[in-house]
C-alpha cells in the first residue's frame, strides 16, 4: 500500500496537468480510508495549497467531495 505521500504526489500530478476539481476516485484513490485520510493530510498541512470540498467532479459530471488548487497558492510544501 502506497504512503499519504506517495498517494499526494499522485494527486499533485493529475492537478498540475488540470487544475479543475476532481474528485478522489476519479483520481484513483478508491479506498474510503485512504480518502479520509488524504482530506485529513490536506487539512492539516497543505490547506494553503489546496482545497476539499463539496463540488461537482468534472471527469463524470457527478457531485463529490472535490479536491483542487487554491487560487492564489503558494509552492508546493516538500514532501
């Protein structure tokens, strides 16, 4: 199994290539612990960078919990 931080590099990447909101699950991450566990990692240290919140995922149109940058963030915290 994959680490918080592997999984967030993940997420990192997708969201450099398309900033828009895009839930968990689209992103792969399919496991409802891991997915507590990234909202929880998020809000507790990069909550400057990115936002988890209620939204409408665009890969499928269907409303999620939506993970995506924050307008004006500031560089990525290293990992």
């Amino acid at each position: 199994m994959k680490s918080i931080q592997e999984v967030m590099v993940t997420v990192e990447r997708a969201l450099r290539e398309d900033p828009r909101p895009c839930c968990l699950h689209c992103l792969g991450i399919t496991s409802e612990q891991l997915c507590e566990q990234i909202e929880k990692h998020v809000r507790e240290k990069m909550s400057d960078v990115y936002t988890i919140e209620s939204g409408t995922c665009h890969k499928r149109e269907h409303h999620a919990r939506v993970i995506h940058p924050r307008e004006s963030a500031k560089p990525l915290p290293k990992l």
